[in-house]
C-alpha cells in the first residue's frame, strides 16, 4: 500500500511539471503563407525613340514582361493616350524569372504643330499580383535633314536617389540626316548637373552617348526639398536647340 500511495505522488508531481499554465498573449505565424512583394521589370527590345514614323504610319514595338520575385503573374496593357492601334492587351501567366514578349502597336497621330519632333505615348501595366506600372516611351515624327534627336538609354525618372549622392545617366544625340555630320553644344545654368562632354560631333546617320550626371540636392529637416527637375539646352551648328527637360526621384 506504501508503494502505491508513493507511485501515485510521483505521477502527480511529473504531471505538475510538465503542465503549466501560459498567461500572456501567444502569436501563431502561418509559414505556409509567407507574404510576398511581388514585382516585375519591363524592357523594350529595341528603344522605340530610335524609330521615325511618319503621321498616320503604324509601328509596332516589342515589350518584354518579366516578374522579378517569386511571383508568376498575367498582364492587362491599355493606353493612356492616343495613337494606340487596341483598347487593351492581356497576356496569359508568366512563371517567376521568366518573360513574355508583347507587341504594342501605335498609329502616329497627325502633328500639332509643324515642327513638332516626336510623340510621348503611356501606357498602363496591370499585373495579376503587385503594384501597376505606368510606361511612358517617345516615338519621334520623320525629320528633314540637317535635325537630330535625344534620347536616354534609361529614363531617369524611373530611378530613386539619396539626397546628396550622385547618379549617373546616359544620353544620346542621334544625327538624322546620313549625308552631313552636325556640331553639338550642350549648355545648363544649373549646379546639379554635369557632363561627361558638352561639345563633340556627331557623324551622318550615327549618334553619341554622353554621361550626364546629377547630385541630388541635399534636403533640411523642416524645409521642403529643393526641386528634383533640371534643364540643359543641346544646340546643334546647323541652328537646331532643343530644351531636354528631366526629373530623379528622392529616395
């Protein structure tokens, strides 16, 4: 009986020690269900600003889609604005760090003024999953000899920089004409901005690539920041000025 009453005390004090109570609050997370940032990159093929197309011609540009995280995801692309040959394009699913081309067409609508250069279209990128993009993308109209076109390689404003560090970007001048070559001046007035070259020569019917870079303005606890748009003039020898207007990002 001794032995009993000493087995039973044992099994009490184990059940003691090993069921204790939890006060407090006790958060459970579901690793099954992660939270993910889903994100997807856009790059044309061949940069439409390279192209002329003459008022009320087509053309036709290849964007390629890619998502960037461990998302897969379709696409919904409508216009923006005007000249767009569809209402809207949709794709099919796209596995993760994979891509998928898109033909976006346009119709080059009739000039607004005689000397008008180019064309600025937008186009709206709605993906199954993650944050919708727009796209904006210059086509320029045919020119008469003698002209050139700017261009960048990528458009700055689709870049976020600290303030007070510097970022780098590279422009084109492009010479329209095949026959003659054209002198090129670049001048700003502002302190933000430098250049790799600010004159040079362009050959018939080749283009030139600069370096333009900008020191983000630096900002002041309690003070708006100062403006994050700057300006610079490229002049060509045959009288030609264009005003390239652009903006980065504060970060």
């Amino acid at each position: 009986m001794k032995k009993n009453k000493i087995a039973l005390v044992t099994i009490i004090c184990l059940v003691a020690i090993f069921v204790i109570p939890v006060t407090g609050n006790v958060n459970f997370v579901d690793a099954a269900d992660p939270i993910v940032n889903c994100t997807f990159s856009t790059t044309w093929k061949s940069n439409p600003w390279n192209y002329e197309v003459a008022e009320g011609a087509t053309a036709s540009f290849k964007l390629i889609l890619a998502p960037t995280s461990m998302c897969g995801m379709s696409f919904t692309i409508t216009p923006l604005t005007e000249g767009f040959t569809f209402d809207s394009l949709s794709t099919s699913m796209v596995s993760a760090h994979e891509e998928r081309e898109v033909s976006i067409g346009i119709k080059m609508p009739e000039k607004n003024y005689e000397s008008q250069q180019y064309k600025t279209f937008r186009i709206k990128i709605n993906p199954s999953s993650g944050n919708t993009k727009v796209l904006e993308f210059t086509v320029n109209y045919v020119q008469s000899c003698g002209d050139f076109i700017t261009g960048w390689t990528n458009n700055p404003s689709g870049y976020e920089v600290e303030a007070g560090k510097q970022a780098t970007f590279e422009f084109i001048v492009k010479n329209r004409c095949d026959e003659d070559d054209v002198g090129i001046t670049i001048s700003t007035d502002d302190r933000f901005i430098s250049f790799s070259n600010k004159k040079f020569n362009v050959l018939a019917d080749k283009q030139f690539k600069i370096q333009v870079s900008v020191t983000m303005p630096p900002t002041r606890r309690g003070y708006e920041p100062e403006s994050n748009t700057w300006e610079f003039k490229v002049k060509g020898d045959s009288g030609v000025t264009k005003n390239v207007k652009f903006s980065v990002n504060y970060k």
